[in-house]
C-alpha cells in the first residue's frame, strides 16, 4: 500500500545550509562583480532640454544648455555627492525635480533650479534604478533584491535643510534585479522591468505609500534582459507608447496602451535622436 | 514508459509509479536558478504537450479552452488528482519546483489515463518555480482557482520573504486570478497559517469568503484530506489552518 510506505517527508526546522550559504553566495558574487565590472555610464535629458545630467561611475555631472554650462551641484556634506557607482539618474516632475542613486544606497533628490540636494533616502541595498512622479510628489526606486520602493515628496522646500525621509515598499519583482523605472505620461501607471526579460505595468494608486497592488499588464516577449523603458508620445498615441529595447536582438519593442505586443520598430529609437539633435 | 516490464519505478499492477523511487525532500530552494524550460508568455504555453486528448496540436484557436485551476507547490499531486474527476470540464495543472517530485506526478497522471480511459486527460503537472513565471503561464484573470497547501514555513524569519504567500506575490496571484476567482492557502503550521491569513486579509484585492460560503464549496473539504501532507497531519492528530479569500475589485480603481 502506499501509504503505510510513506515516509515523513517534511523538515519542520530549516535549519540547512542553503539559505546562510545561498545567501552568502549573492552578496560574494555581488562583490566579486563590482571589481571587476566598471558601472555604465547613465544619461538623463531635462523633458524640455534644459540640460542634460550624466553619471560616469560615482561622479554625476550635469551640463545647462540654456546658458551653455557646466552645473555645480550644491550637496550638504559639501563634498562629492554619491560615494559609489551610480546606477540611476532621472529628471521627473516636468523637469523640476532630479534623482541619482547608486550602490552607496542613497537616493538624493535635487531641485532642478537651484541645484541643491533637498532630500537624501536610505535604501538598505544598492540601488538600480530611479523614478519621479510626474506630479513630482513621490520619488521611487527599486533595489537589488527586486523591490521598489516610495517616499513622498510633499511640498519639500528649498530653503530647509535636506530631509531625510524612510521610504516603503511599492512592489516588487520576486528576486529580480530591476534595470528601468518608468511612469506613464498621464501618472496613472508605473512600469518597471528586470532582468528575467519581464516588464510589469501597475497602476500607480492614490496612496502609494499603501503600495502598489494592481497590476495592469505584464509585458511578455524578451528573451532577454530588459535593459530600458521609455514612453514615447506620438500625434497617433498621445497617452503615449511604451517602448523598451533589452539584452535580446531586439533593439525596440513597442508595446501598446492594452499592453500586449504591438510590433517591433527598431527605427524608433533612430527617429527619436534625430528629432532631438535636429539632424 | 509503462510498457517497460524492466521499469522499477512503476507498480507492474496498478500501471502507477512508486513513490519510493521518486524520493525527495521537502524543501527546495526558490533562490536557484534551476533550468527548466520557461514559456516566453501564455500563449506560447504548450497545450498539446499537457492535455493530448483535448489538444490535438499545439495550435490554440482565441476561444479555445485555458486552464483554470492552478495548484503551486502540488507535491505527489493529491489534490490534482481529487479535483481531476470532481471538475472533469475544466483544464487544471500543478507546479512543483522539485524535479523528481514532478516526475511521480508525470507518471501518476499517465498511468491513471490509461486506466481510466476519457478520464484524467484534463490535469497535468509542470516543473517550475512559480514565484518567478506565474505571468508566464497564465494571462490576466485566467484562472478560477489557486491553491497553495501546505506551502514551506520557512521559520527563519530572515527567510520570510521567500514563502510563496507574501504582500508582493499576492499582486501577482491577483493578476492571474479572475474577478471572483478563489485563492485557498492550508496549512498545519499555526504561525505560517496566521501570516497568509494577514497577508491576503490586508491586501486590497481579496476578500474571505463567508462561513456559509466555506461550508457550500466541495474543494474546501479536500483541502485538508485530498493530499498526502494533509492525511498525514491528520493521522499525528495535527491542526491545520486554512484562509479562503476570494479575488475582487478593489473599491478605487483607477480608470485604464
């Protein structure tokens, strides 16, 4: 009979090895990596082309093209801003805001006028990718565990010392690295891919801090890593399109409102720079 | 395979496999990249490979039959096997992480169709890791009902975030679970017990079903008697704590 063969197969304690040593085995891997890799260098355009901000491992310039120049960033420890390989830099709010992150864990917010750091967040893991809501109140980044977290931005002030905020968990991908962060246009949605060729579209709630539970969409097609997001607004689509190009041979994939597949437009990205270089 | 009167691995009488060759133990690590086959999306999910009989060729038409019972984690396959017959209509499949333990249940599956013939030909069983690919197995709102029984406890409480029911998971479960679909969690260990319970209780897109609910569901009772974990708890005279919620619309919802 089966049963009287049936041996109790379940461990009541977990104490074995694996999950010590799995995880042990990550952060080792992690930091065998990070000497031998260099960090990419990351760009970020002003939405309206006022300047234009890069990030060449823990060194983040930004350069004003309006008056043709280079931007001193204004940081209250007085020294370099981030003491680390930055991963992720992003103008949001319309431009009025600026975020950079990276693997020294801080998150610092800069007001795009005056170029000041007004808010610092501590992530507990190294950083990978940035975003702001277009309304500028919540600033969201995602850590090397596959969660992404919110901190709000309520009214902060130039004129006050830079705040030091603690941010919540939005969502996550289960043990994934995160390598874009996008909200939609209209706020309604941020989008979020990772290395396991997954996009994930969720709705952006009226109280983040709450998290971020429904998820509209899940974008399906890479083969591999997904590497960047962006929306692109079209007279045709004017909420916009979300475009994302990754590790496979697909430079572009272009991915519609409904969130299914659309095509696959690898000019796009071509378009898109010749429209802004004005060649 | 069946064939093979040379073949060990299955009972020469029953045509079923032997559990003691299919040994295994009960935990895995979620966190290893194991290698098995992942569908790029749904629709490239093989349906001719799982369900033959009612799937001639791996072509699906739009209107043709999905799955809609999922069971995660689902051992030896007890519960597939109990709720194969009770809702013989509807496409089911389990998901094990353990590669031999999918095996028996391949096995197991195969003998009970070719004893049962028209029966069973609506289950089957897939070897993966279902805290990564849920999404790609199953497209939004797909399924009616989810099971999660007797998942792993993971005491540890640095090891908390790899239990299969979590805050953040359950956003998947969410997505792939239609409106009024069902999410049934078993288990005998009261503290993982109170911690599903939690999570689905605070998270905005479940609500639990009502006592008389419970009490009307047929799949409720199978929870604790249809696997071989949940006879097993009941012969050590063990307690077992089940949270039954049900998929719904949260109250604000943004218009798409």
């Amino acid at each position: 009979m089966e049963g009287a063969q049936m041996e109790d197969f379940r461990i009541e304690d977990c104490e074995n090895d694996n999950n010590t040593h799995e995880d042990s085995q990550m952060e080792e891997s992690e930091q065998n990596n990070k000497h031998m890799e260099v960090a990419p260098a990351v760009i970020s355009v002003h939405p309206t082309r006022n300047s234009v901000a890069v990030a060449v491992g823990s060194d983040l310039r930004v350069f004003n093209l309006l008056e043709d120049c280079a931007v001193i960033l204004v940081d209250e420890a007085g020294g370099a801003s981030h003491n680390d390989s930055i991963r992720g830099i992003k103008y949001g709010a319309n431009g009025k805001l600026f975020v950079s992150a990276g693997d020294d864990k801080l998150v610092k917010v800069w007001s795009t006028e005056s170029w000041r750091c007004i808010a610092t967040v501590c992530s507990e893991k190294r950083v990978s990718a940035v975003a702001i809501s277009n309304d500028g109140l919540h600033v969201c980044f995602a850590d090397k565990f596959g969660v992404v977290w919110v901190v709000d931005l309520p009214g902060v002030d130039e004129t006050q010392a830079p705040l030091n905020k603690k941010a919540v968990p939005l969502l996550a991908h289960y043990c994934s690295i995160i390598t874009s962060l996008e909200f939609s246009p209209d706020g309604h949605f941020i989008v979020s891919a990772d290395r396991d060729f997954k996009i994930r579209v969720t709705v952006f709630p009226k109280k983040p801090l709450d998290g971020a539970h429904e998820v509209q969409s899940f974008c399906l097609g890479h083969t591999e890593f997904v590497s960047c997001l962006a929306f692109i607004c079209t007279p045709d689509s004017p909420q916009g399109s979300l475009v994302s190009g990754g590790g496979d041979s697909t430079l572009v994939q272009r991915w519609s409102r409904s969130l299914g597949r659309i095509s696959f437009l690898q000019a796009l990205v071509v378009v898109y720079l010749e429209d802004y270089y004005g060649w | 395979m069946l064939q093979n009167k040379a073949n060990p691995t299955i009972n020469k009488s029953t045509g079923l496999p032997r559990k003691r060759f299919y040994r295994a133990r009960a935990h895995s690590n979620p966190l290893s990249d194991s290698h098995f086959p992942v569908p790029l999306s749904p629709s490239h999910v093989d349906y001719s490979l799982h369900y033959p009989q009612l799937f001639p060729s791996s072509d699906r038409s739009d209107g043709s039959k999905k799955i809609e019972f999922a069971d995660i984690g689902c051992g030896f396959g007890g519960l597939l096997i109990s709720l194969s017959t009770l809702f013989p209509e509807t496409l089911m499949i389990g998901m094990e992480l353990r590669d031999k333990v999918t095996e028996y249940v391949k096995e197991r599956i195969l003998g009970l169709r070719v004893a049962n013939p028209g029966q069973y030909q609506n289950v089957s069983v897939v070897r993966t890791n279902s805290m990564k690919y849920i999404p790609n197995y199953f497209e939004k709102g797909q399924l009616s009902k989810m099971f999660f029984l007797f998942p792993d406890p993971h005491f540890k409480e640095k090891n908390h975030r790899r239990r299969v029911i979590s805050p953040h998971l359950l956003d998947e479960y969410a997505y792939v679970l239609k409106v009024g679909g069902i999410i049934y969690t078993i288990t005998d260990v009261e503290e993982l017990g109170e911690w599903m319970k939690s999570c689905l209780q605070n998270h905005l897109m479940f609500e639990p079903l009502s006592e008389t609910e419970l009490d009307a569901d047929p799949v409720v009772k199978l929870l604790s008697t249809a696997t071989e974990e949940g006879q097993k708890v009941a012969r050590n005279g063990g307690q077992t704590f089940q949270a039954v919620y049900r998929r719904i619309k949260p109250a604000s919802q943004e218009n798409s």
